[in-house]
C-alpha cells in the first residue's frame, strides 16, 4: 500500500505541473507521465514488498537514505 501511495502522489504532482507549464509540448509530456504513475500503482496493489523483483523508482535514494 505504501508504494501505491507514492505512485499516487507523484501522479497529483505531474499533473499539477502539467496545469502550470507555460509549455503546450511539456504540458502534455505531464499529462502523458501521471497516468503512467497511476498505472503503475495500480500494478502496485498486486505485488507485495517480498515480491518485487524490479522497480524502476529508486525509493531508498529518493528518501535520502
């Protein structure tokens, strides 16, 4: 559940960026990634912590570890 969470909250924050890019090109490449994070939480749900063999989110480095 915590990893969905977190592919959660990096979708709300594409696509808030996508709402704020001045960019109609990087506006899209936002709105193109958030639904890939969703994706991929919804991936999340089925795989359990012991399970996971590859994630492509380096968790441990983005937590300052």
């Amino acid at each position: 559940m915590k990893r969905e969470k977190e592919y959660r909250q990096l979708t709300d924050g594409a696509l808030k960026r996508a709402s704020k890019e001045q960019s109609a090109l990087m506006e899209a490449q936002w709105e193109i990634l958030g639904p890939r994070y969703t994706k991929l939480a919804e991936q999340s749900k089925k795989v359990d912590e012991k399970t996971a063999i590859y994630d492509p989110i380096p968790w441990e480095r983005m937590r300052g570890r």
